[in-house]
C-alpha cells in the first residue's frame, strides 16, 4: 500500500493522516497544504489517502512518509471493493495515526478516517455533504469564497503551520523527465521551437471548449509565430485528439492518451505555456511553473482557475453562472471565448516569459 518515505526523527512521532481522494486537480491544490504541515510538523509521521487512479501524481512527495491507496467506487466488481476496502481499512488502523485531516469532505473520505481509529478526526466546520460531519470529532473554519487552494490552506493554519511560501513540490521521477525531453526532441518538427500544450478536456462536457477552436488555435500559433501545439489529454479523450487533427493543416504533437500520471507533469513542465479549461492539467501547470492561459466558463476563476499570478483567464463570465451543474446542454459561455483572443494570451505570455 506504500513505503515509508522519510526517516522518523524521534521515538513518538505525531502521526497525520491527510484525506484528500480525488481528483487531479484538487490533489495538486491539496500539496501547498501537506507542505505546511510538513514544514509545522518535521518530524511527524504524514501519510496521504488517495484513490488508487491518482497515486502515481503524489507518489515521491518529499513530505510525504507513505501513500495509502483506497479503491474507486463502481469500477469493480463488489466482492473486489470489499476485499480492497477491508485491506485499506487494515492499513490504516495498523499505521496508528493520531490525527486525521479530511480536505474532501465527503462520506467516503471521512469514513475511511473514522475506521482508521485515529482519536482526532478533523473536518472542515462549513463541509456538510454526504454526512460527513457525522464521521468527525473536531471541526476546523472554512471558507467556501475563496480559492480551493487557499481554503485548504486554512486547515494547516488550523493546526498551528506557517503556510508561507506556498510550495506544491510536485514530484517528477527522473525517469518521466527523461521521457518527456526524448517524446518532445523526436515529435518536435524543428528542434528549439516554442511549444505551446493544447490540454482538450475537462470533467464535465460544459466546461470543454470546442475542437474546432483548439484547431484554429493551433494553426494561429504554428502560422503567426512559429509555435508548434502539443495535443494533452487522457486515453479517453483521444476521439478530441483525432477531431483537431482532422481540422488542422500544420504540425501537431499528440500526446493524448501516451502519457501516464506520472509523465504528465514532466511533459507540461516542456511547455512554454499551457492553454486550458478549467481541469486538473491546468493546475498540474501551475504547479510546475509553466503558464496557464485558463478558457473559463461555467465556473467561478477566484474559487477553481490557475493560481497565482503568472497566468492570464478568458472569462466569459455567464449570466447564468451554472457552476458546474449537471444538466446543461448550451456552452455558450466556452463558445464565447475566441481562438483570437487566446492566441493573444498566449503571445503575451510568450513574450513576458522569455
């Protein structure tokens, strides 16, 4: 289930549990936080409980002593999610934690800390879905206006941590750098040109913006300055891949659904700006220090958009403002943020970082 990461400094070492399952962009805002605590408490003991689909981002984490993975609803059959929860749930009491930090704030999340037996299981006092609030026994401020990684930020300050300089530390394994020099030197039609990640997806339909829009981009970037596009995106967007190749007449690198979870940091670390939807990959850009142009629609870009300041957000800023609800069959609001004006965005972003 893991392996200790770091060698414990004394004989009673405070053991945290950080609770944070899914999904990539929310573990990446989750970082600065297992960073604060790190740096509040040196010698603790830290495990990370994750989703299995997502060990491989935190994996190698400098503040982290183990990683504790836990099964994926409705992705197996029953008798395998029991198997593998019973064996989770082993791991968790065996490992003794005497504090546990729910930053999901959900059901799943907070039973898990509940059945790990550690005696103080705190949440967030603002966190009431799925009865989570039943599952703790401290209750730690919250605020739901501000940014995620901010708000997660908050329980470290809690717990008595400097949260100051913020520091994802997001672990590349060499071996995913190397990959990631060697896939770009070999796709690369002229070695040193400029390279720009087109990532196409999104969770949700309404917060994708339209191929045809990556397509005209592409060729805006490749014709006007000389930048070729590298196509981001998971095994399950490959039919957006091949529609944008379809549409476009330049050179494009396609890495959609040839990178693991691992290698993904490493290559959007090769880019010189990243344009996105609001979606784990734009975070994941953040974290590495590339820019972000964010095509924002139907969600809120002080709450969910890039952090910090080296990055530029298209907003359509919807009146309807559906914040990510099911249901909704008009994107206008990513329709309304033009291959144009995000060519612009990336031009200034080029210019401002070389």
């Amino acid at each position: 289930m893991g392996g200790a990461r770091r060698q414990r400094q004394s004989k009673d070492p405070l053991r945290i549990l950080l609770a944070r399952r899914s999904s990539m962009g929310d573990i990446v805002l989750t970082m600065p936080t297992l960073v604060a605590l790190r740096r509040g408490f040196p010698d603790a003991y830290i495990a990370w409980m994750v989703d299995s689909r997502f060990r491989e981002i935190i994996e190698g984490h400098d503040c982290l002593d183990e990683v504790i993975s836990v099964p994926r609803y409705g992705h197996h059959t029953p008798l395998y999610f029991l198997r593998e929860t019973i064996r989770s749930v082993q791991v968790l009491r065996e490992r003794k934690f005497d504090v546990t930090v729910d930053l999901h704030g959900l059901l799943k999340s907070s039973a898990f800390c509940l059945l790990s037996g550690a005696p103080r299981r705190i949440c967030f006092a603002d966190e009431r879905r799925e009865f989570n609030l039943l599952c703790a026994n401290e209750r730690a401020p919250g605020n739901p206006d501000i940014h995620a990684l901010d708000r997660y930020l908050m329980m470290a300050e809690y717990l008595g941590c400097p949260t100051e300089p913020i520091e994802f530390r997001l672990p590349i394994a060499e071996a995913s750098q190397q990959w990631a020099v060697q896939f770009v030197a070999e796709n690369q039609p002229a070695p040193g040109q400029p390279l720009v990640g087109l990532n196409l997806g999104a969770s949700r339909p309404h917060k994708c913006w339209p191929t045809e829009y990556f397509a005209q981009l592409a060729e805006m970037l490749y014709k006007k300055d000389g930048v070729v596009s590298v196509l981001i995106g998971s095994p399950e967007e490959r039919p957006l891949s091949q529609t944008v190749q379809q549409q476009v007449t330049v050179p494009v690198i396609d890495a959609v659904g040839h990178t693991t979870l691992g290698q993904l940091p490493a290559l959007i670390a090769q880019c010189d700006v990243v344009v996105s939807a609001d979606s784990g990959p734009m975070h994941v850009a953040v974290a590495v220090d590339t820019p972000v142009v964010a095509l924002i629609g139907p969600t809120l870009p002080h709450l969910t958009g890039p952090y910090g300041d080296n990055n530029i957000v298209l907003w359509s800023q919807p009146e309807c403002a559906c914040r990510n609800k099911a249901g909704c069959s008009d994107y206008h609001c990513m329709r309304e943020i033009t291959p144009s004006s995000a060519h612009e965005a990336v031009r200034q972003l080029l210019e401002a970082n070389t």
